[in-house]
C-alpha cells in the first residue's frame, strides 16, 4: 500500500507526550515515526542504551512508552533485547505464551551506544541472527553527558572533548561509516534515514526492518539542537540540508542490494549544511578555508563510493 | 527413586540445568566454567531441552541477555568465572537491582592480574555486595544441589533476587565424584513453573523497566532490595527442609562438623572444607577437640546464627581463598569478625588466614599447622598475629 501520510497519521500513538527531550531534538520524531510503522494489533519490546532518550522518557515512576520498555545499561540494549527475543523465541515455542499478534523487538541507542561503546554488543546480536530492529538516533556527540565527541562526530566540530584551540579546529577524524560495517554483517535489511519531509522515507524503513525476518539495523539522523548549536525550530531545515549536501545520503541495502532513495536533483555544497551549525562557526574563519574543502572533498568521495555501490549490485535480485 | 551416577563438579550444574529446563541460557566461554554452556549446548542440539541458548560475544552480553529474558518473563541461566564475572559486574547490579532472579553457576577462579586460570575465590568475593545471594558448594553433589534450590530461592516474592553458585573451579569443577541426582520429574515438581507477577513479554499489560530513579525513590528501592536479603535467608531455610524432605540431603546456612565437643575451630568455604574434615577426624583420633564451620550461605551472611555457633570457642581461624588487600584480613574474616562484634559476642580469639592463592594447594599438613596455632592460643590465650598467610614464600 502506498504511504499516506494522512492514514499513517491516525494510528495510534505508541511514544506518548510529555516527555522531557529538548524542543528541537530529532531523536523523539524518529522515535514517534519508527514505532508509528508497528501494526496496532502487534506488541512491541523496546529496549533503550542509557542516553538523552532514557533518561527523559522513563522517569521513576513516570513513563512515555505505551509497548513494553527496558533499560539496561550504556552499552546493552542489543544484548538485552537479544535476550528478551530468545525468551520470546522459547516461550512461543513450549507453549508459555499464547497470546494474539506478534510481538516485535526493537533496540534504540544513541551513535555514543552504538557506534562507541555498544559497537560489540550490537555486533554480536545481528551476527547471531535475531529477529530485532537496532536503531541508532545518530546525533553525532555524546549528547546526554554534555556534548563530548564520539566516533560518529564530523571532522572538524566542536565537542566539550574535541574543543576549538589555538592549535586545534575541533574534531580531528572522520566519522565512522556504521552503516557500512552494519551492510558488512551480511544482515537482511540495513538503512539509512532522516525525519524529513512527510516521513515516508523513515516510515516505510522502519516498516520494512521490523517486519523483516532477522535482524534489521536503521541509522537515522537525530539533529541536537544543544550539540549542534542551531535554533529549536529549525530542526527540520537541518535535516533537509543533510539529505540535500549528500551528507547523509538517505539509503537502504536489502539483501546486499544498495538502493538510493534519494538523490538531490540539485546537490547543495556541504557549507550549507555547515553554516546553520554552531559547532562548524569556526570552519568560516578566512584562515580554516582549506578545512572546508576538505570536508567537500570527503563528502564527495563517500557519496560517489555510495553510487558505484548502487551500480555494482544493481543486477542483484531481491525478494521484498 | 534418586540416581547414582559419577560426573564432574561442572556435568553436576550442567545436569541441573538441564532439569531446571531453563527459557534461556546465554554464556560465554572462561575456563574452568566453560564446560558448563558446552554440556547444555549439546542438551540443546540434541533436544532434551526447551531452552534458547544464545552464545553471546561476551560475558557482559551474557548477563545483559539474561537480564533482557529474564525480565521478559523467562527463566535465564549463565555460567562463569573470574574475569568472566568481572566483566559482568556492571550487569550483577542491574539484575539485583531489577529484582530479576536469575541464576549463575560461578565456578572460582582467581581474578587477573596476573592471569591465572586455577582456582580461589577473587571472583565471587569481590561480587559479594552485587546483592546476589551467594551459596557455595564443597563438592559436585552440594553444587548440583545448590543449583537445583537456587530458583526457588530466588523467584520466592519475598526475595526476588539472583543467585549465584559457587564451587571450586577444577578441584570440583572437573574432578569426577559419585553423585546422586534426582528424578527429572521430582526436579520439575519441586522448582515449579516461574510466574513472575509483570514482566515484558505480557501484551496485555506493557511494563517499563529499568527508569531513571533520582533521589526521590532510590532510595526507597535500594532499602527494599536490602529487605529481600533479609528475607532470602528464611527462604533458603524453607526450600532446604523441602529439598531435605525430597532427597534426605538437609542444608542449613552453614555446616557444624564436630563442633559439638570442640575448643577450637577453622571457617572455611567449600572444597577446601573437605580436606579440613579429614584434618579434623585425624586429630580426633589424638584426642585433640577440633571442629569446622563451613558457609554454605555467604549471601546473605547469616550474622546472628555464625556467631552464635563460634560463640563457645575459645579460637577461632577463619581461611580466606581471596585477599581483600584492605591490610585487614580476607572477606571473610571481616565478616565473620564483624558478625561477633555486632552481635555482642566477644569470647573466641579469632585468627585470619589467606590462602590457596591462584590455585596454590592447600595440604592437610597446613590445615594441621592451622588447628595447632588455635590449640596454642586456647591455652595461652595469647595472639602472637591476627592477619596470616599460609602456604606462600615469604
């Protein structure tokens, strides 16, 4: 069925308000747009890395979560949800729950649990095949602890550990490609995607990873108002800008199958992704000019490598 | 009808696992433990069991596993030792914390560093305020036994706690010994079906786990966490005198072994305390009035009752297979002390000694050593040290 934004609209809310994330922050909308993809009859189990997300959505005694939520810890939530399915897996099959509908596995962390400290967990779980959506809301920082850099921070911002000196102009290395080395698993359905526009991308993506059988990862784009230092209402403008410098190129592999979902008919330079960010303030100063090339340059090669991807495994067939 | 067989300390727990017919079992491979998830996963290939064996990428994956089933509404089992169980350790917290009554077969091992695969107790001692309940086992028997009275204890509602098991790695873990085990299902009769009262697989009423729990109610969780073990240790009383009614094999908190006559004493956990009663019967033969007291349950520490047996003694040596490297004597020790003190019972003269380190053995002969200093002391009255090693070259 086509999307439509109107009936995905009126289904019913699984991620309630009242939380305490920021105003601005993009990681309850990717949050809300994931969850909305479950059928109304399924049930959900949900676990949370320790992060912004956790810590502002489930408040002793107080929660946001309508399905089943677990918190473990930083670095777990792939392990611990691996868990709950394989109690799942068990329990359906001696018979100890019979209950209607399917209940569904979905893990969040942040890039600071998944990329960095939850890395092997995540690994392990998608290696050992269970059927569970991992979810990264990639916002590019450790936000929750104040801003420090992660292996998912750009080249070049400003983080409270990667701070903008005399000798130094913020973060010194590339951001780690996860979704790649996620693609490398060999896993049935990985992508990339960002809440923009009317969400059908990010809809259709979680759609897609839940309801596929094995392990599914999605890597989405989580704007932070605080960390990346631009005005709360312009949130959804950031995350345009991403998609239209091919920033973060929005993407899915099914099957080792690479499809691009959207290539920008008129592909913006990086700068304007930059420029609306206080953390890249200082990459416009007349003497970090070779700084910005460097990141068009960088930008460029990884979105030409992403195409040739797409043309290599073009012939591939998929079973969707 | 019970079953006569001879297995291993670690066939022992794998067997009772194998019973206990867990939802879950994740674990990762550590020697001495290793056997462990070896056995059970063969339980699995060959479908005696119902169980999801997950075999995770770490140890900390093994207990997040656990705690995710176990939470789930399942019953979760792993097995461990030494940096296996240190890596964990974040994780022991979450599950007592959670309330999840899990279960761990710990076989000791020193903790690195220096890496060392044989057996003390540096693991689980310094566990021992993960608010696990810890029960340790002086052979294969008392393992499988412990194993298969560990659930009960922990899933009762006045408890709701994990578990851990304890046994000597490679002294009991893999020496062979005859066993009597019991019938698949009497074993299923006795531990029950696991009905935990909210747990995450239930679609009908979704639960969250796990908050951000600020100084307005943490508090509150942690004094109630400290009441379950309170409570554990009338549980574990209760669900031993079932066990003794079902296979004639009665357990307490601690074991008296002819303390009834005796002057002095040595304290000492599992394998070890074998030896110690062969110490013990052949002094007796030279009319010397020795007797042993060895912990089953360490967790929680069964204060009153522990002082109240050494109560009459005049000495008292207490034997730590850890050091707490505090400059005060082993874990142990400072509990055992620390339970006379708060207790008000000031009469034994007590004596610390650490040893067995990294594996080193622990002979009869040093036991002797150990029994003819508390003679000396019963009669002068005199302490010449407190702290003590024995058994290392100094």
């Amino acid at each position: 069925m086509a999307y439509n934004l109107k009936e995905v609209a009126k289904k019913p809310e699984r991620f309630t308000g009242g939380h305490r994330m920021c105003a601005g922050c993009g990681a309850p909308i990717v949050i809300r747009q994931v969850l909305r993809a479950l059928k109304p009859e399924d049930h959900a189990v949900i676990a949370s890395a320790t992060g912004c997300l956790e810590v502002s959505t489930f408040l002793y005694p107080y929660t946001a979560w309508k399905d089943s939520f677990i918190h473990c810890a930083f670095e777990n939530s792939a392990a611990t949800i691996a868990g709950a399915e394989a109690a799942y897996t068990a329990m359906k099959r001696s018979g100890k729950i019979k209950q209607e509908g399917e209940t569904k596995f979905i893990a969040f962390g942040g890039d600071g649990g998944t990329y960095d400290i939850g890395l092997q967990a995540l690994s392990g779980a998608v290696e050992r095949g269970h059927d569970f959506v991992y979810v990264c809301y990639d916002n590019g920082a450790y936000m929750n602890t104040g801003i420090q850099r992660s292996s998912a921070t750009p080249m070049f911002a400003e983080t409270t550990t990667s701070p903008v000196g005399k000798v130094s102009p913020g973060k010194q290395q590339w951001r780690k490609e996860l979704t790649e080395i996620m693609v490398k698993h060999n896993i049935p359905y990985v992508a990339q995607s960002a809440a923009t526009g009317n969400m059908k991308d990010l809809y259709e993506k979680a759609e897609k990873a839940i309801y596929t059988k094995g392990p599914a990862f999605l890597n989405v784009l989580a704007p932070c108002p605080r960390g990346w230092r631009y005005e709360a209402t312009d949130c959804m403008i950031v995350n345009k800008l991403a998609i239209d410098t091919c920033f973060w190129p929005l993407y899915e592999v099914i099957n080792g199958k690479y499809i691009i979902n959207y290539k920008p008919k008129n592909k913006l330079p990086v700068v304007e992704f930059l420029k609306v960010q206080g953390r890249f303030r200082h990459l416009f100063k007349k003497e970090n000019e070779d700084l910005l090339v460097k990141i068009q340059e960088e930008v460029d090669k990884r979105w030409e490598e992403l195409l040739l991807q797409e043309e290599l495994t073009s012939k591939r067939e998929i079973d969707n | 009808m019970s079953i006569r067989d001879r297995l291993s300390g670690n066939e022992a727990v794998a067997y009772a696992m194998k019973q206990i017919n867990p939802d879950v079992v994740a674990a990762f491979p550590i020697t001495p433990s290793t056997e462990v998830p070896q056995y059970f996963s063969n339980y699995v290939a060959d479908g005696k069991v119902d169980t999801e064996f997950v075999p995770v990428e770490s140890e900390h994956s093994a207990m997040s596993a656990c705690i995710g089933a176990e939470a789930s509404g399942g019953r979760a089992m792993t097995a461990t030792s030494a940096n296996g169980l240190a890596l964990m350790w974040e994780l022991l917290y979450i599950a007592s914390g959670s309330r999840l009554p899990i279960v761990m077969a710990c076989v000791n091992r020193a903790l690195s560093g220096p890496i060392n695969i044989h057996n003390d107790h540096s693991d689980s001692m310094g566990a021992r305020d993960s608010g696990w309940i810890q029960l340790y086992s002086e052979n294969n028997q008392e393992a499988y036994d412990n194993m298969i009275m560990a659930h009960r204890i922990g899933e009762h509602p006045d408890v709701l706690l994990p578990v851990m098991v304890c046994q000597d790695g490679f002294i009991t873990s893999h020496a062979i010994e005859n066993i009597e085990l019991i019938e698949d299902d009497d074993v299923k009769r006795f531990i029950g079906e696991y009905k935990p009262k909210d747990y995450l697989l239930n679609k009908s009423n979704p639960v969250s786990m796990g908050p951000l729990d600020h100084f307005t109610h943490y508090f509150e969780h942690k004094r109630q966490q400290a009441e379950a073990m309170r409570n554990a240790k009338e549980v574990i009383l209760q669900v031993s005198e079932e066990f003794y009614k079902l296979t004639g094999r009665r357990y307490g908190l601690f074991e008296e072994y002819k303390t009834n006559d005796a002057e002095v004493c040595i304290v000492v956990l599992n394998s070890t305390a074998g030896t110690a009663k062969y110490v013990v019967d052949k002094m007796r033969q030279n009319g010397k009035k020795v007797g042993l007291i060895k912990p089953r349950v360490y967790r929680p520490f069964p204060v009153y009752e522990i002082s109240k047996a050494l109560a009459e003694f005049k000495a008292v040596a207490v034997m730590d297979k850890a050091d707490s490297f505090n400059g005060a004597g082993g874990p142990l020790f400072t509990d055992v002390t620390s339970a006379m003190v708060s207790s008000e019972t000031l009469g034994p003269k007590f004596i610390n000694y650490i040893y067995g380190l990294g594996g080193r053995d622990v002979k009869a002969d040093d036991i002797e050593v150990i029994y003819n200093e508390l003679i000396k002391i019963a009669n002068t009255g005199k302490v010449d040290s407190v702290y003590n090693y024995i058994g290392v070259r100094e």
